[in-house]
C-alpha cells in the first residue's frame, strides 16, 4: 500500500536529497583532509598540541561567523546561487592548502617587516587556507537545510535530513581510506589538491536537476501537493510572495525557540568537531596508530555514524505517529539519544584492553552526535517559515562554531599540559568525559525554552 501510494506520489525530492548527500560528503570530505595529515605535518614543522589547535579553532571560527552571514545570504539570494557560490569557494579553499607554506612565508615576511612575529610559517599558511575553506563550507549547511523544508513536509524533514547529514560520515569515511595513500605516493598537497577538486564536479549535477519546486518541471503535481502538504493544513500560502519583509536577527532573537536551537548547537557541535579533528591525533599519541594504519579504525568508527545519522533521523516518526507534533516527536527521540555518548565514558577506563574498545565507544557516541544533529536541525524548520528557515540555521551554526572553538582551544591546553607531565591519557579522559554529559545538558536547556511545541506564524 505504501510503495503504491509512493508511486502515485513520485519521488523526485529524493534526487533533491540525493544532491545534498552528495554536497555534505565532498563537505567532510575537505574538511577531514588536514586531521589525517596532522601527525605527518606536525612531526615535519614541529607543531605543539597548541598549534594545531589554533588551526583548527580558526576553522571553526570562521565557520560559525560564516554560517551566521549564509544563512541570511541563502534566504535572499535563494538555494540554488546560494549553494553554488558556497561550493566554489570551500573547493578553491580545500586546494589552496597545498600553498600553505609560500603563503605562511609572505605574511611572515609582511608582519615581519613591521617587527611583529605573530605564528611560525606553517601555522600561519594553514590558518589563511582553513579560513577561507571555512567561509564557503559555511554555506553546506544552510542550504542544505534550507533544500530539505522547500522539498519535503514536516513529517519526513528528520528522515531526509539524516540522510543527507549521513554525508558526513561518509565523507569521513572516505578520507582516511583516500587521504593517507595520497600523501604516501604523491604527497601532502597532491591530498588538498585532488579532494578539493571534486566540487566542481558536484556542481554540473546541480545545475542540471535542482530548481525550487514551484518550478521544477521534473516534478508532478501530486508530488507538489505532497511537498506542500504542511502549507495546507497550516493555512500557509504555498506561493511566494513578492517583496515580502526580511526577517531581522533581532527579531529573530526574540524568540525562546531561536535561543533553544543556539544553545543545544552551542553544547554539542564542540563534541562532533573534537571527534572530528582530535581522533587520528589520538590514535597516534595514545596508542602509536598513523599513516595508512589508521584507515582502518577510523573507516569503521565513522560507518558506524552513518546507521546514527539514518536511524536517528526516522527515529521520531516513531513517536509522530503515535499522535505527538513532529516538534515533541523530535525532543523525546532527542531525549533518548542524548543517553548514548555517556558510553563514551568508558572509552579510557577499557582502553587498556584493545584499541578497539575506544574506537567502538567512541563510534556510539559519533553515531549518536549525527543523529541529534539530524533532529535539532529539523526543530527549525519544525516551528519557523521558510522564509526564515536559513537566517535561524546560521544563528544556529555560529552558536555551534563557538562552542567548537572552545572545545578545541580547550582540549589544546589540556592535551600540552599533561603531555609535559607524561599523561596525554589523562587530558583524553578529561575530554571524553565533557563530550559524553554535553547532549543531556543540552536537551534540559532546549526542553526548558521551549517545553511544547509552537508554530511561529508571525513573522
């Protein structure tokens, strides 16, 4: 009955989907490539825990301010310019790392002209390279998103959300499985270079099969009418309008539902940007594991976050459809959820028996990261107009890149500190152990602000 129902329907928004999978795992894929040279390039110009985390931290930086502007940009110029311009820039971004030392040795040079000794030349190379891979990868997100709630209603947004977040692992997969065999036979650039490069293929498919619904030839109108099923019996005009009002980010943080969204990205993003960044560093310092050594664990511990990021994602039509909101679906699936990364605490204490051990707690907790971020995304386009959709994703996402910066200056400071003293385990302990507790105290504070669900209308 279902599938037939799916016939009558169709099934082009799941091209849509298909596309944004695709953009997320070139996304990570970019991202992913630095970490996994990490111990190579910190062993070739000397960097202290401290460095790489100035690095990384720049990323993030950059990141959550960018997603703060393309959120808004996305919202005005719409999808499809939006996307486009994001995937160039984090392209051209992902390759011009393979430049980083020239480019470290000119401002160098510059600042030193003036007496100011600001970073070593290769810090200060990565750091220009990391941030504008950053302003366009700000963008994945937002758009994203923003594709999700123009193509698919309410009830099936988590689900498809998931799906195209999944991107993130399967990017993260892909990295270590690729990245260490380049560097081996054609070296640390020819990796920036040839993954950064793949963009630009993504965009000829874009070009070619996206377009907003209401124009969207490929579509049928049963199909349409499904997309815009939630408009209807919200009493929504599914048209756009014309010179509609922007919506201010003043406005915007007026609203508790804004500041839960924030909060619960603030808390947690830090968590999944640690896993991300920090764990071939710890493979390598705690257990000797680098080079194409790693591709294995790290292969498998990110499998494991794509069944985190599907599942999680269709997880709260479970409650849906026993009669809650999809808003109060989402919280109680987020609930449960948040339990899982409290396994990671027993990553260090059974480490001892295999390495595994910390790779299989860890890929619970990564697992269980991407399937709240498929759901807290959603509770934005849960209670906020499209129009509106991008604009709280970016305030959202900045909220969440700061968090990241803490979590990474942080586990910097830690990690120097106790590596002076002999005991890097420690500082990965004390780590873990903030990553497991942060997802609870994120839904206290969400289900706190916004306890029921509440459509914003007013906008």
């Amino acid at each position: 009955m279902t599938s037939q129902v799916q016939k009558k329907v169709g099934g082009y928004r799941w091209t849509i989907c298909a596309l944004l999978f695709a953009a997320t795992t070139i996304n990570y894929l970019d991202r992913q490539v630095l970490s996994l040279l990490q111990p190579a390039l910190s062993k070739e110009y000397h960097w202290t825990n401290t460095d790489y985390a100035n690095i990384t931290a720049i990323f993030q930086f950059v990141y959550a301010l960018g997603l703060l502007f393309a959120g808004r940009i996305i919202d005005k110029i719409g999808t499809k310019k939006g996307y486009t311009w994001a995937l160039i820039i984090w392209s051209v971004g992902a390759m011009i790392h393979a430049l980083a030392i020239p480019m470290g040795q000119q401002l160098v040079a510059f600042f030193g002209f003036f007496g100011l000794t600001i970073f070593p030349v290769s810090v200060f190379g990565f750091l220009v390279s990391r941030s504008i891979l950053a302003i366009g990868e700000a963008g994945n997100f937002p758009a994203a998103i923003k594709a999700t709630a123009e193509y698919f209603p309410k009830k099936d947004r988590a689900y498809a959300t998931g799906i195209f977040n999944s991107g993130a692992n399967i990017g993260a997969v892909l990295a270590p499985l690729t990245v260490p065999w380049i560097e081996t036979h054609w070296g640390w650039q020819a990796a920036f270079i040839s993954i950064g490069a793949m963009g630009f293929l993504w965009l000829i498919f874009w070009f070619i099969y996206y377009e907003k619904p209401e124009k969207q030839k490929r579509l049928s109108a049963e199909e349409l009418a499904y997309i815009n099923s939630d408009d209807i019996h919200e009493g929504v005009n599914t048209s756009e309008v014309k010179g509609e009002k922007k919506v201010k980010w003043l406005t915007l943080l007026g609203y508790k539902q804004t500041w839960a969204f924030a909060i619960g990205k603030f808390m947690t993003d830090g968590v999944w940007w640690f896993f991300l960044f920090w764990l071939p560093a710890y493979l390598n310092d705690q257990y000797g594991i680098n080079g194409t050594a790693i591709m294995i664990p790290l292969a498998v511990l990110y499998s494991m976050t794509m069944f985190g990021s599907i599942g999680g994602g269709y997880f709260p039509k479970y409650f849906i459809n026993k009669g809650l909101t999809p808003y109060d679906g989402r919280m109680r699936a987020m609930l449960i959820i948040a339990l899982f990364p409290l396994l990671v605490l027993l990553a260090q204490p059974l480490g001892h028996i295999s390495y595994w051990v910390p790779v299989f707690f860890i890929g619970i907790g990564a697992s269980a990261h991407q399937a709240w971020s498929a759901n807290i995304f959603t509770t934005v386009s849960d209670m906020f107009p499209k129009k509106a959709v991008g604009t709280v994703t970016g305030i959202g996402g900045l909220a969440g890149g700061i968090g990241g910066v803490v979590i990474s200056k942080i586990g910097g400071w830690i990690f120097d500190a106790y590596d002076k003293v002999g005991h890097i385990e420690t500082g990965y302990t004390i780590m873990f152990a903030i990553c497991s507790v942060a997802y609870l105290i994120a839904w206290v504070f969400m289900k706190a602000l916004v306890p029921r669900y509440k459509l914003i209308t007013d906008l």
